[in-house]
C-alpha cells in the first residue's frame, strides 16, 4: 500500500505555457572550450528524481531519437533557454514538451550549473509527485523510463550528460525527498 502525500505537489509552483513566437533562444554559440553548444543564452534541463518503495533512489531518463544530436543516447529532458525565461522555468517547460510531464508534480530543490564562461548548462534537480506521469513524449524521445542511481552508467550516456553526473549525484545524495 503507498500513502500520498500530495501536499507537496500543490505548493506553488506554476509553469504558464506562452507563445511560441516568443522563443529566442534556439542557436549555437561556439564556446571557449573549444566545443559548440545548442542555446544561445544557455540551456537548462532537470533531473527529476524519486524514492521508490523499496528505498532506493532513481531518476527520471530519456532515450533520444537516433535522428537529434548525440542520438541514440540517454538523458534528461532539457533545451535551450529563452531570453525571458528563468532556468527552473526552462527546465519545467521542456520537461512539458519533451515528455508531458506537468510542472506541478515537480518541486525544484537544487541547482547545478555547469559554465563553460560563454555558455553554461543549468540542471534543476526537481522530486517527483507519486503522481507524476510522462504520458506524451514528443519525437525527440524514443523511450522514457526509472533508472536506479547506481546503474545510471550501464546506460549509453549523453555525452554532456555523461560528464556532469558525478558530479549531480553528489548533490542529488544531499537531498531528501519531500514527504
Ligand atoms: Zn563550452
């Protein structure tokens, strides 16, 4: 038997869906690091997490298309940020776009910033309602599902993804999951 809590879904957060023309961000900029990064005022994408029954901690992954950059990889839901937009707004919208999932049965907790100095890559780290469902991925996802933490790099990673978990998952082990 689970018990819900839902008091936790309801405390405020509210992502207002707006016009698409307003999307300035969509761009590459070529970065000091060598590299060129999608987002031209940064990019932003969350890691949603949970305790399951059985106590263990999981996060919420995304199988990529074969056909979008880095393909055939997994993730987390995430894209470039509009001028106007705060992170956590960016995070809870592409979250929403990319697979359904509604912003209130997120609750941001963290933030990590990877700044390249040109260019940086904001994760919230966000625990999920009981509630929380993805029930319409976009194309860009092939698949969605729970992966438990240690078994996060078994998982053919994103590669920018790849490089930043360790260090997530040292601020994800410093938080406790709302009940
Ligand atoms: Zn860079």
């Amino acid at each position: 038997m689970t018990i819900v809590d839902e008091s936790h879904a309801l405390c405020g957060w509210m992502w207002q869906s707006r016009d698409m023309a307003a999307r300035d961000g969509d761009g590459w900029i070529q970065c000091q690091c060598g590299s060129k990064h999608w987002g031209k005022f940064g990019a932003a994408g969350i890691l949603i997490f949970r305790d399951s029954a059985d106590g263990k901690r999981e996060i919420f992954l995304q199988h990529r298309a074969p056909w979008v950059h880095n393909g055939d990889t997994w993730g987390i839901p995430g894209g470039a940020r509009d001028s106007h937009e705060t992170v956590t707004e960016a995070a809870l919208r592409e979250a929403f776009e990319e697979t359904g999932i509604k912003s209130e049965h997120l609750k941001p907790l963290a933030l990590f910033s990877d700044d390249h100095g040109d260019w940086r890559y904001d994760t919230v780290l966000a625990s999920a309602a009981p509630e929380m469902s993805a029930d319409s991925p976009n194309d860009e996802s092939q698949e969605m599902r729970w992966v438990a933490v240690n078994e996060v790099t078994l998982l053919g990673l994103h590669p920018s993804f790849a490089k930043t978990w360790s260090d997530l998952r040292q601020v994800l082990n410093n938080l406790v999951a709302p009940l």
